[in-house]
C-alpha cells in the first residue's frame, strides 16, 4: 500500500478515534459489527476506515501469535554499539538486523549505546549463538544483554491520541 502525505492526529474526529481503538481491539471485527459499535451506518463506516488506511493512520493487519506455542518464550534486551557511525555503516548494520529473524525490534538510540535490540529465543543455547551473532557483525564493537525474567505488561496497541 503507498503511503500518501501524513496527516497529523489533529485530523482525527471522535469516529476516527472509536474506530482505531475498536480495530486494535479486533482487527478481524465485520464492517456491519464495527458500524454498530461506533454508531454509524456501514457504508459511511468503511469509508472511514479507507480514509484512516489511505492516510497512514492503519498501516495493516495481524494476528498475534503465541511464541510460547512456537518456542521463543524467551526474551532478552540487547545493547550495541558501532565502532563508527558513518551512514553507509548504519546501513549495513540495519541490513544484518533486518535478516536476523530473532531480532524483532531494534531501535537506535541516545545514551551510551547506539542501538537497543530485543530478540526472542527458545533456550540459552540460541540466545548464545544470537548474541555470537550479533557480536559477530562489522563494526560492532560492544554488546550488553539482559534476559526479561517476567513480562509485567505488553501492548500491541498504538496509545491513542485524547486517551
């Protein structure tokens, strides 16, 4: 789907906002059953929902999976850092992340590291070789993990604006 101009949240009317919060509640809701929560009639509803889709606001649709069922219960938090932080070198790097299929958020950051990685595991073993791994790449010069213990709390949901 291309993306067109972004729109700031600003745009958003309370229908908007009922119908993002309904759809992260249930992504697969029927158009009729969506309509008839927020009040409004089916064909003005889904217009609605392609103007949210056209302008970005909705970006897809998933299913959340269970990774204790799939084996990657386990999670850990990564810090690294790059030697250099030249763009070609930033590039590389985010190439080498995006084909580590263990490493499901990265972000770069502020502070004493460059990049903070959480990856999903099955057993230490992984864990061990994933984090070989990512020593491994160029250009990383330091690398700090801690294993989540407990997950506390996990959202799926984007927090909405005038929550």
């Amino acid at each position: 789907m291309k993306r067109q101009k972004r729109t700031k949240h600003e745009d958003l009317d309370r229908i908007d906002i009922l119908i993002l919060k309904t759809l992260q509640q249930n992504g697969r809701i029927s158009w009729v059953d969506l309509a008839e929560k927020i009040h409004l009639s089916a064909s003005p509803c889904l217009e609605r929902v392609k103007r949210l889709e056209q302008k970005g606001f909705i970006r897809g649709y998933t299913a959340i999976l269970d990774e204790h069922l799939l084996g990657f219960s386990e999670i850990a938090f990564v810090y690294l850092s790059l030697k250099d932080m030249q763009r070609a070198r930033i590039r590389d790097f985010r190439r080498n992340i995006a084909t580590m299929g263990s490493v499901v958020e990265c972000y770069a950051i502020t502070g004493d590291y460059d990049f903070f990685l959480k990856i999903q595991f099955g057993d230490l073993n992984q864990m061990r070789s994933i984090i070989s791994s990512l020593q491994g790449l160029p250009n990383v010069v330091r690398c700090n993990s801690s294993i989540a213990v407990e997950k506390l709390e996990s959202k799926v949901a984007v927090r909405l604006p005038f929550d």
